[in-house]
C-alpha cells in the first residue's frame, strides 16, 4: 500500500491517511489486517474471513480436513490458493497495524474543530446524536424533546451507525462471495464448451473413420465382383471365338468343295465322270459330297449363353440398412430413460 502518494494527493494529510486505512469490505479502518499474496493488498482478518466461508462454504475451520480453498481479492479481484489453515495462514501486516495504533493517537489528541461534527439545521447550536427509527433519519436531541421527532422512536446514532455498517459489510462480504461463485460457475460452463468443441470433433473423426472404413470395403467388393465378370466375359468369349474359328474352317473346305464338284458336274463324258466320282481315293467322291452336304457336327452355343444376368446383385437391404443407420444410444441414456419409466408407472 503506497501511503505516501495517497496522501501528498490530498491538501489534509490526516484524512487522506484514514482512506488508505479503510478496509473495502466493512469500510471501517483495517482491524488486524492481513496482506492478500501476491497483489498486496489488504483486509480485516475477519472481513477476509467471512469472504472466505462464503465462497467456500465446506472449509469449516482450521482444524478440518479440507485442504484450503481458492480466495479472491475484492479490490482487485485476483485470486490466490489458501492452505488449510485458510485466511489465518496470511501473514498480518504489522506496519499498517502501527500506522493505525498512530493515527488513533493523533485524532484523541486533536480537539474537535467546529464544523467537524453534523449540526441540527433546526437547532443550529446542536448536534446531530440520535437517530430517528420511525423517520429513517438522524437528528437532535431538541427534536425529539421539541421538535417534529416527539412522538418518534429513537435510537442512539452510533448503534443505529454500527448496525446498519455491520449489515453492509455483510452484504459487501456476501456479494464478493456470490461474484467469486458466479465467476466459477462462469469458468466450469467455458470449460464444459471446450469439452463439448473437443468431443464434438472426436466424435465427427471416429464416424468419418469408420464410414471410409466402410466404403473402402465396398470398393473391395465391388472390384471383387467386377473381376467374376470379367473372368466369365473372358471364358465366354474365348468359347465363341474358337467356334468362329472352327465354322470357318468348315466354310473353307465346303467352298473349295463346292468348285471341284461344279467341275466335276461339267463333266459330259459318262466315263470320264464315273472314273473321277467312284474310287475311295479321289479327291472328289461322290460320299464325301453328300456327308458335307448334311451339314458340319461342330459343337454349338445354347440359347441365353451370352447373358449375363446371373452375375446381377441386389442392393436394396444393404440401402436400408444404411438409411437406418443411426448413433448407438448411451447406456446412461437407456438407464435414464428406464427410470423415467419407472417413475411414470408408480
């Protein structure tokens, strides 16, 4: 705490040293002040305390189990890590403790100035010492003997001042407390976002893993199944081709045949005809003609032998089990569910 700046800032250094000395919990001057590590600045004992149990509300006292608690600086609002001996492990700060032992002395030994003190507007050459309850004010002692606070309750101005600032560092204490929940209620929610963020894309790399997965083994399948194609396209074809080759062949023999026995039927002399139609050696026989005109016994493809419709495959349960694709319900969901049930039929 820099005293001295505060105080050459103001043209009264007394009461410029009594704001430095107020404590911004119960705004009265520090009454065993601690040091709040590191910011360095500083609280009633008991004003720290009270902040403390409101903020921590399961650390009980020193002797407890509990490891310390977090504690937050109300004037700046840093916050610290106290053990468990909780704010009674601060270290007091002496100096100010002295300081205020100082100015104590000081003001008991300065006589009150005219002017110092409230004066009654109604009774100028009184001062203002009681407090009017019923009217919610302060006021003299002629008022309430004389004046407009007769029939009024009264009470002493210092136990009403007292009360009423006991209440308010109660209030100051609770609302510190209640920011310092807030503040971590505020941090639990951003932490539960950046887990949600986090899982969120976990989730989305695991289902993109596993549907890859799934349409590389498609792919295999398909490659699979196009190859079976290809091997029975290629037997097949092979099949029709060497039948073409052996048709051919046939075509060849009939058609050259077909010129020997046009010569031969051009023949005009019965003799020369017969000798070159009636041995078993000759090129040309008569049997030979009508054998090739019966037609080849080469072999023949089947009606239906190029179709390929066996090789089809039906997709349509595989498209339905991928529209009904879905994400697995939780267990705890199921759980969570059952009991609702539960619930509803008691």
């Amino acid at each position: 705490m820099d005293f001295q700046a505060g105080i050459l800032q103001d043209g009264n250094p007394m009461e410029s040293l009594e704001k430095q000395l107020i404590c911004p919990i119960c705004l009265e001057m520090f009454s065993k002040p601690v040091v709040i590590l590191p910011c360095q600045h500083n609280l009633c004992r008991k004003c720290a305390n009270d902040v403390f149990q409101a903020a921590n509300p399961y650390w009980q006292n020193r002797g407890s189990l509990i490891s310390g608690g977090r504690f937050r600086c109300p004037s700046c609002r840093h916050e610290v890590l106290l053990d468990r001996h909780g704010v009674y492990g601060l270290q007091r700060n002496l100096l100010v403790e002295n300081i205020i032992d100082i100015y104590k002395q000081e003001c008991s030994s300065r006589p009150l100035k005219k002017g110092e003190h409230p004066m009654c507007k109604e009774h100028e050459d009184e001062r203002i010492n009681i407090y009017c309850v019923t009217c919610e004010v302060p006021t003299c002692s002629m008022c309430k003997v004389f004046g407009a606070h007769k029939d009024c309750e009264v009470a002493p101005l210092q136990t009403v001042f007292q009360g009423q600032k006991t209440e308010l560092s109660n209030c100051i204490s609770m609302l510190v407390a209640g920011n310092d929940r807030i503040q971590t209620i505020i941090s639990q929610l951003e932490d539960s976002c950046q887990s949600t963020e986090e899982n969120s894309e976990a989730a989305k790399r695991e289902l993109c893993a596993r549907f890859d997965a799934l349409a590389a083994l498609l792919e295999e399948k398909k490659a699979e199944l196009l190859q079976r194609i290809s091997q029975e396209q290629a037997d097949k074809t092979a099949f029709i081709q060497s039948l073409i080759c052996q048709y051919k062949e046939q075509l060849e023999k009939s058609s050259r045949l077909v010129e020997t026995a046009i010569q031969a039927a051009e023949e005009t002399g019965g003799a020369a005809f017969l000798m070159g139609m009636g041995t078993h050696t000759s090129t040309l026989s008569l049997s030979r003609i009508v054998e090739a005109s019966k037609g080849g016994r080469l072999d023949k493809i089947e009606q239906g032998y190029e179709s390929m419709d066996a090789f089809s495959v039906s997709l349509d349960h595989l498209t339905e089990a991928v529209h009904a694709l879905d994400f697995d319900l939780a267990e705890e969901d199921e759980e969570y569910f059952d009991g609702e049930e539960e619930e509803v039929e008691e």
